[in-house]
C-alpha cells in the first residue's frame, strides 16, 4: 500500500487547525531507514516507538518505554500510521484534540532490518504482516539489535518490543528513568509545555 494512503486515519483523527502536528504527504525516503521514540504525557504517559516503513512512521505506544535489558518485555500497542515529517515533531497537542498532551523527541536515528526467514533477509513490512520484525537502532539512547513480535490479534492487537542479547544491552541502564530530556532540543516535557504556555 502506498505510504500516503496509509495516513488517512492519522489525518481523520486530527484537526489541523488546531493541532501543532504535521498533516504529512508523501516524502522521499533517506539512505537510511529512521526511527523515532517520542515521549509523549497524553492521558498517561508512555513512549511513541515508531519505524519508517515504506514512506510513513509505522508506530506503537510503549507504555514503560523501551529497556536496553534483553530479560524485559515491554508491551507496544500498534497505533495508527504517521507521516516522516513526524519525527522531529516536539510541541503540545491541544486539550480536546486526539493524543491532547506534550511529545518530545526522546531518542531518534537510523536503522538497519535483521528480519531474516530461512537464511533469506525478509522486508520491514512484509515481516510486520507476518508478525515478527528484528532491527538494530544506531540511536543517540539506545542501540542494537530489538526485536517486535505480536502476540495477539483482532481488536486488542498487541505486540512485544524486547531487547536482544548483544553488545548494545545494558541490564543495569535505565534511561528511560534518567534520561528524560529531548535530544534534539534538551528540553523536558514540562519545559516544552510552559513555553507552549508562553511562560
């Protein structure tokens, strides 16, 4: 499917002249694949993974954040479609708009697919259908080898997003609980919404 019409529920969802957020549309693909992790204080706080798969922002909602430990498993509940533009989106969602709250860009970088089925390398989105993606991030936070795999379909579609065991891992790191400000402008949630705020 054409990256542009996957955006259509990222767009029906919003109302652009309210939100900060790009409408997004069809935009050339780098070198390299990115990915982002956004934090994002919404009704509960939680963190935005999302890769670039066919010209859009495939994306999940990581509750507890990514870990950098190969022995945690962090739920990743797919999420709707984003534009690349995306990525480096930081700024506040009005109250009573989808996603209502404040993002920032927590970690961001390229990434290479390590999907592979019987000796043979399998594409970002065909192993996304199929249920099981391994990438390795080069990130500015995290790095290695992580893998996505569902778990459970239909309404309440769920995926595990785990670390691997290589020289990336750190079980004693915890970044997400250190680490808290964006690494492109080094701001903190909380920063980002009193400027929103003006203050």
């Amino acid at each position: 499917m054409a990256g542009s019409d996957t955006l259509d529920e990222y767009r029906a969802k919003r109302d652009f002249a309210r939100t900060p957020e790009p409408p997004g549309g069809r935009e050339a693909a780098a070198a390299d694949p990115i990915f982002v992790i956004q934090k994002h204080d919404a009704t509960t706080l939680h963190y935005d993974f999302r890769l670039e798969v066919d010209g859009v922002l495939k994306s999940w909602a990581v509750p507890k954040g990514p870990s950098t430990s190969p022995k945690e498993k962090r739920l990743a509940v797919p999420t709707e479609d984003h534009p690349l533009g995306y990525a480096g989106f930081e700024g506040v969602i009005p109250a009573g708009s989808y996603g209502a709250g404040t993002v920032l860009v927590w970690d961001r970088g390229t990434y290479q697919n390590l999907t592979q089925k019987s000796g043979r390398e399998v594409g970002v989105a065909e192993a996304l259908r199929q249920g099981h993606v391994s990438v390795w991030l080069e990130g500015e936070r995290v790095r290695g080898g992580y893998a996505l795999t569902r778990f459970r379909t239909g309404k309440g579609e769920a995926w595990l997003l785990v670390k691997k065991d290589d020289p990336g891992a750190e079980p004693g790191r915890d970044p997400v609980a250190t680490e808290p400000r964006s690494v492109i402008s080094g701001r903190t949630l909380e920063e980002i919404a009193a400027e929103a705020r003006g203050g």
